[in-house]
C-alpha cells in the first residue's frame, strides 16, 4: 500500500466534516491539477493518507483511506477530472504543524517541504512514520 497527503482548507472541507461522513466517506472533489489527479488515479483500496489542513492551521491532522478508486469527479463539468473516496482513520493525538514538518531534518525531501501547492501528493514510508511518530501515532498503516 501507498502513503498519501491529501490538502484541504478547513474552512471548505475540515477533517470534522471527513470524521462526520463516516465509513462511506466523501469524494476528495474539486482537484484541478494533473499531477494531483493522477496521484488520485494510481491509489489502490486501502491506502493511507494524511488529512492537511492548509492555509488555517498548516497542520496533518488525521489520517483517511483510500475507500473508493478514482472515478469522474461529479463537481466537474470536464470528464478530465476525476477524484478518489476516503474515510477518516483517526485523528493524531497531537497535529503536526507545516512549521514542524519543515524543522525536521527526516522530512527535508518530503514533497510538502519541496512542492507545497500540490494538494494531493505522495508520501515515502519513512516520512510517514517520522509524522505519525511526531503526531503521537506509531506509524503501522
């Protein structure tokens, strides 16, 4: 299985409003970026993400699953576009901040450090561990 960090504007889609959607889960809607899409288009069922709230807060929060293979995205008038389902896992016991991630020498390469506009982006196993150990997680997936 893959590692994954999925971005969101609290103030759009917060991971209260993932945890609410329950087993079901919610579509990742409204990408508009190739590389992000085709991410979303190499994700296997059972794939871990991290859930990222950006702009407010800078911070991994949780973590979902991947519960449904990329379709079309149905906020999309364009059939380019399509999006994966997740589910929220759990919450970290202790967020971790943008700010933290970028001090931590593990995660220099991390593609949130190096690209950090792309919203939906791989995540190397090391780097998950070194987060959910920094969030308070043991890091299994």
């Amino acid at each position: 299985m893959a590692c994954w960090l999925f971005k969101s504007e609290p103030d759009a889609w917060s991971w209260e409003q993932q945890v609410a959607k329950g087993a079901e889960g919610e579509e990742w809607t409204g990408v508009r970026n190739y590389q992000a899409r085709n991410h979303m288009r190499a994700m296997q069922l059972g794939d871990r993400g991290f859930f990222y709230h950006s702009n407010i807060g800078k911070e991994v929060v949780g973590i979902v699953e991947v519960c449904g293979l990329s379709a079309p995205d149905s906020t999309a008038d364009d059939p380019r576009w399509d999006c994966v389902t997740v589910r929220a896992v759990e919450p970290l016991p202790k967020p971790v901040t943008l700010e933290a991630i970028k001090a931590e020498p593990r995660l220099a390469q991390m593609v949130l450090v190096t690209n950090s506009r792309l919203s939906v982006q791989p995540v190397s196993e090391a780097e998950w561990r070194t987060i959910c150990e920094m969030g308070g997680l043991r890091g299994d997936r």
